[in-house]
C-alpha cells in the first residue's frame, strides 16, 4: 500500500487517476515530481502495473534519476525487481533507435553528434559547396536546420518552403548535410526524436508494440515540448490516449528551442475527454513573492489561469530597487549579501539576469570583496578542447568511419599531417565514394612518401585504441592520453594554461569513474552516448559561492535570496521582444521564472543608466516592475539622484531636451531638420541577401526586407552580434 496521506487533495486527485488523458497544471514549486513519482508507485503498487509498462519522459537525465530513486523509495521491491522506463526524450528515443536503426538505414551502432560536432560536420560541408563562412554563419545555418527538425521538416520540404535568399542556401547546406550523415553512420542530435517519428511512422509492427508494451505514458515538463516531441507523444499515446502530461504554461520559455505553448493550451483538443487538476498550492516561495510573480504574469492571455498560495506566511515584501547605474545595481547587491552572510551561506545567493553579458560587474564586485562565486553558463567542460580531442579518439576506437572525428584528431598532436595531405584523402574518399577512415585503412600510395608515414602512423594508434577498448572506461582514457601522446604534448608545453587542460583531462577520467561506478555493465559507447545526452541541467551542481546565472538557466532551480537584475525595457524584456505580443508574453513568462525561483526575499532591480556597447545610456524601469501589486513591494531609491528624497528624473527623448534647450535661442532650431541625417540610409542600396556595415555591430547579411524605400523593416544577420531588426532610413547600414 502507498501512503497518500502526505499529499494535498488536488495532489491525491492527479495521483489516483483511473485512466484517459489527464492534464495536470502544476504551478512553480508545487511538488510536481511528487505527483509523477506517487503515480507511478501507485499505478505499481495499487494498480498492479508492470513496471515496465510504464513510460515516463522528462527534459533531464538528473530529474529522469530523481523520479527513478524516488519510485524505488516507494517501491522497494520495484515490482518484482523490474524498472519503469524513465528517461529523456532524447535518450528514450535512442534506446529504441539502438534496436531498431536498421530499418532507417543505419547500423545500430550510429554515432551520435553533439552541438559541436554539428558545427564541424555545418562547416566542412559548406567548404564543400564554396560557401564562405562570413557571408553565411556556420551556426546561423545549424540554428536553420535545427529548427526545421524540430518541426519535422526535412531538406526536400524545407526547399519548397524558404525562398528568400539566406533560406535558399540553407536548404543546399541541409540537404548535403543529412547525406553527411547517412555516409558517416550518424544521427544528430535532433534526428533522435525525428528518427524515431520515423520509425513509428513507417513501421506498424514496432508501432503496436509500444502501444502494447507502454499502456501508461507520463510527460513532464509538457508546456516546453516542441512539434517533433508533440508528433512522437501522439504516436506513442496511441488510440487509447492514456497520457498524463505534466506541465505549467506560465513556465513556457523555450520558444527559441522550439517549444510551442500552444502543446499544453490545446491539449483538451488533441486528447479529446481530457481532466485538468491545477496545483496551486506552492511549498517554495512566502506569499508576497507569490503574489508578486502572479500579479506579473496574469496579465498574459496565453494561459489557462490558477493563482499560487501558500500555508508559509506573507514573509517579507518585494524590494523593487533603483539604482543610478548598473555599477551601483551590482554595489547594492554585493553589500546586501555581505549583510546577510551572518544568517546564510554563499550558495543561498542566486543573481539572476536576462543576458551573460550583464555579469561583468557582479562578477568585478564579488572578486573585489574576495567572495567566491561560480558563473553559471561558461564554456562547458564538454565542449572544452581537450575535451573533444580526447573523446573524437574513444569515438574512433568504437566507429572509426566517423570521419568529423578523424579530421579532428589526425594531427594532434602534431604529426606532420597538414590540410594538403587531408585535402588529398577527402578527395580520394570522394572519388571512391567511401569514408576517410576506409582510405587511411588503404595503400596510401597517392601520397608523398613522408604524408603516407605520417598517416599510417595516425592508423596504427587507432588500430591499439580500439585493442584496448574492452578495458574499463577510465582505464581505456587512461590509455589514450598515453597512447596519443596528449599527456606528453600538454606536460611539455610553456602555455601555463596546459597545466588545467591537464587538470580537466583528469577530471574527465573522473566523470568515467563515477559513470562505472552507477553502471557496472555499461560499455564505452554507452558511456559515449551518455555524455551526449547530458543536458545543461544535468552537468549544474550547487555552488559553494554566489551562482550568477540567466534566467533561462535558472529555471527547475530555487535558491532562499533572488536578486532579479537588470529589470529594463530592452533587457526585461528584451529588445528584440518588443515588437510581437507572443515575444512579450514569452518575456513576462521569463520574468515569472525569475521571480518563483526565490524562497524567502526577492530583489528586482534596475538602473537609470547602463553602460551598453561601451556607452552610457539612460535606461526605463521594465513595464514587469510596474505590474507587481502594490501591497506586496516597498521601494528602496540608491544613489545620488534620490539624495534628499529627491524622484528619479523623468526621460523624455534626446530631439526633445535638444529643442527645450533652444528654445529661447536668438537662432529659431527646428529638431525635425536634424532626423534624416541623424541615421539615414541609402534604402535603393539595400536589398535581401546584400552584404553590409554597420558601426556598432560590424558585418553581416540582408537576411528579409518589408516593403520598400525609407520605410522598409530590415532583419540583418550580424556575423557577430547576431539578428537585428532596423527601419531602413535610421538603420546606418554601409553595402559592402
């Protein structure tokens, strides 16, 4: 028997629900994994479910094990020793694509491309469609293609679709890149889920064997489902649709990855007779945080509607702090935190903000006062490097035609290989249609005697890596540092920064360690594939210090003491989100993440100047600030402007303050004279796809063009700054 007794009646509701569709709205911090682990354990425990006929999917490998401990907690015996199926998306999608790869033309042994790898594979088939990486941004590109996997949208019907100029080159770059794939024996990371749509699609036998098998599908998280998740859902939910989705459509903010709010807002329509039990009640945050986050995001209208509480208390009010300049917003924060330090620790500090860039001086202030902290959303350790170089040789030693790989590792360390002797075997591979791993394994008599050494030399490490690959995992990664001679070359160098590539080399054998250690049969692609499903999530850890983090990175967290940075219009919400009212209301979604992840006090703060592209510009307090009830904050003005009570200074635009101050002028001023030279444009000159200058932001690219002459909305794409949107006439762009 499960005790339900610790559960609130919305809780007990979702908990025993018979079958069918369900919705569950859980609002922030209102125990949703709780509910998602009690009906597992009761569906076991009550229901007599075989444990391996439930599915239940979330986001992270960290929230996956967390519901798995908890199950086994509840259910010691786990149902005769058997273990539900509790995964990502990602990683329960390729579970099912190890066993059934075959049928989509693959082996099922496919390697696995991350982010990185991607980039690579983006670039090297743009070198070989003579596409120059200025003009069209490799990661641009990826962001095209990840996008169009997302919804599903392959290179044939991706061309039909984008016929502006960027898409157009797009489509070429995509079209090869999925043939890459194919030839090299891999998946990215987005075709795991779109395979495995396919896969369902097309095949009725596996299809009816997971309705058979899975009779219960659990979702987290729903409200951050894209459109392939949505398709993979419906399919394996079946004709039964006995799905219970798990989600808050206030904390939807992942648009930009794809998620579409739209999943959870219409999910009574895709799963026709569907309950909804809302948990409103929060075990978090005190009752004016509470009140505040909801006074804030109640004025979205893409949103069911329920209205946090909590049994804890008021606890203390908002502070809605104004600050001169952003120096003065990070002072403020620092002295706050050294005030409180008596009563908390370091790590139940969290300074939350919308952008990385706004960190610099926490970070300046923090380092003054010696006070550790750890800035959340850095170079991550995977993507390190060393990291890489390490990991391209274990994935030779497992798939050697994994050619992006080779191309990575050939020459490192330095073996005398240059890009002549590489161009010279890709050419080869190509005229052979076969891998660059089948070429290297051949006669190399096309090369130069001394290349033809160097490669056969790159040959034979590979052929002692994959000897030793039965080894266990750390003692295999031991193998290849001494093997390469990647030890060696990092120990011998003069670049003091080797000493931590070094340090981070031994800490990658310590994740192999740990990995061993919770999966005593696992092999060394399994390990390999585990790295590549690792979330963001999954890799934070509680810091000892002060955590600096942005507001996307801080969602699924909670910390006692939030201050909220940065609260303008232009960075909360952004710039480019004020245009459309979906983007606002995304924004103000944002801004309620920010503010639930707050337990005890709550800070939102914003600064009437900031330095911004290295000058100082005034700044307007964030309409978000505005819509915080009245009763639940108190205000608290800092520096020299509010010196003797004194009000913040009204903003008024520059052309106006310009013609106040000649106003009485023996010479009449007319500010309108000055408008056209201020930013014009010659718009005639501009046209999509033109390559152009602006001073702030560099080069970059036409990518659309509304309308024509003065008036014209433009979106350029900058090589550095990424999208902007400009009016033609005040966009000072130079053709170049």
């Amino acid at each position: 028997m499960i005790d339900l007794s610790g559960l609130n009646p919305q809780q007990r509701e979702a908990v025993t629900h018979e079958g069918g569709p369900l919705l569950v709205l859980a609002g922030a911090g209102s125990g949703k994994t709780r509910v998602i682990t009690y009906r597992i354990a009761w569906l076991i425990s009550e229901r007599g479910v075989y444990p391996s006929q439930i599915l239940a999917v979330t986001f992270t490998n960290k929230a996956a094990s967390e519901m798995l401990s908890r199950v086994e907690h509840l259910v010691p015996q786990g149902g005769i020793g058997v273990r539900p199926w509790i995964g990502t998306f990602h990683s329960t999608s390729l579970r099912m694509l190890r066993r059934y790869a075959d049928r989509l033309g693959f082996t099922k042994s496919f390697a696995i491309y991350d982010t990185s790898d991607q980039l690579t594979l983006v670039r090297r088939v743009m070198r070989e469609l003579q596409m120059s990486d200025d003009a069209f941004p490799p990661r641009a590109i990826l962001n095209r293609i990840s996008n169009a996997k997302n919804d599903l949208i392959g290179p044939a019907e991706y061309e039909k679709q984008n016929i502006d100029f960027f898409g157009a080159r797009v489509s070429e770059v995509y079209r090869l890149y999925q043939r890459r794939l194919k030839e090299f024996d891999a998946m990215d990371f987005d075709d795991l889920i779109g395979n495995y749509v396919l896969l369902l699609q097309q095949n009725e036998d596996i299809r009816n064997e997971l309705h058979n098998r899975f009779p219960h599908l659990l979702i987290d998280e729903y409200q951050d489902t894209n459109h392939a998740q949505y398709i993979l859902i419906k399919s394996l939910a079946g004709p039964k649709g006995n799905v219970v989705a798990v989600g808050d459509e206030d904390q939807s903010i992942y648009r930009f990855r794809g998620a579409d709010i739209n999943n959870i807002l219409n999910f009574e329509r895709d799963f026709p007779g569907a309950r909804i039990v809302k948990l409103e009640q929060n075990y978090r945050s005190t009752g004016n945080i509470l009140d505040a986050a909801t006074g804030v995001v109640s004025n979205n209208i893409a949103r069911k509607g329920k209205r946090l509480f909590t049994d804890s208390g008021s606890g203390e009010k908002v502070r809605i702090v104004t600050a001169s300049t952003d120096r003065e917003e990070a002072q403020f924060v620092l002295e706050k935190i050294v005030a409180l330090q008596p009563q908390y620790k370091l790590s139940d500090f969290a300074v939350l903000f919308r952008t990385n860039a706004q960190s610099r001086p926490f970070e300046e202030e923090l380092l003054r006062a010696n006070l550790p902290y750890s800035v959340v959303g850095g170079v991550k350790f995977y993507e390190r490097a060393e990291i890489k170089d390490i990991l391209a040789f274990v994935r030779l030693a497992v798939r050697p035609h994994d050619t992006p790989s080779v191309e990575r590792v050939i020459n490192v360390p330095s073996r005398g290989i240059g890009d002549t002797t590489l161009k010279a075997l890709d050419d080869e591979a190509n005229r052979a249609n076969a891998s660059l791993w089948s070429i290297i394994e051949g006669p190399l008599d096309f090369l130069p005697p001394r290349a033809a050494k160097a490669v056969r030399e790159f040959r034979e490490i590979i052929h002692d890596l994959q000897r030793a690959a039965t080894n266990p995992v750390p003692d295999f990664l031991d193998y290849v540092l001494l093997r390469t001679g990647y030890r060696r070359m990092l120990q011998e160098s003069r670049d003091i920064q080797d000493e931590s590539r070094l340090q981070n080399l031994d800490e990658l054998i310590n994740s192999a360690r740990e990995f061993v250690e919770q999966n005593l049969t696992a092999s060394l692609g399994d390990y390999l594939d585990s790295l590549t499903l690792m979330t963001d999530l999954d890799r934070y850890e509680s810091q000892k210090g002060v955590t600096l983090m942005t507001l996307h990175a801080a969602k699924g967290l909670e910390f006692k003491i939030v201050f909220l940075a940065g609260m303008e219009e232009g960075i909360l919400p952004h710039s480019q989100s004020l245009e459309e009212s979906d983007d606002i209301e995304e924004e103000r979604r944002l801004c309620y993440v920010g503010m639930t992840r707050a337990r005890e006090q709550l800070y939102c703060l914003y600064a009437l100047e900031r330095r911004v592209h290295g000058m100082m510009r005034d700044q307007r307090p964030s309409a978000f600030v505005q819509e915080i009830p009245d009763q639940v904050k108190e205000e608290v003005r800092l520096g020299r402007r509010f010196f003797g009570g004194q009000p913040p200074r009204q903003f008024t635009p520059q052309v106006k303050n310009i013609a106040s101050f000649f106003k009485n002028a023996p010479v009449q001023f007319d500010p309108n004279s000055i408008r056209p030279a201020l930013a014009e444009t010659r718009s005639a000159e501009l046209k999509r796809g033109a390559r152009v200058r602006h001073e702030q932001f560099g080069d970059g690219t036409i990518l659309t063009m509304e309308g024509n002459g003065p008036d014209a909305k433009l979106t350029v794409y900058f090589d550095r700054a990424g999208s902007k949107k400009f009016i033609a006439k005040y966009a000072k762009l130079m053709r170049i």
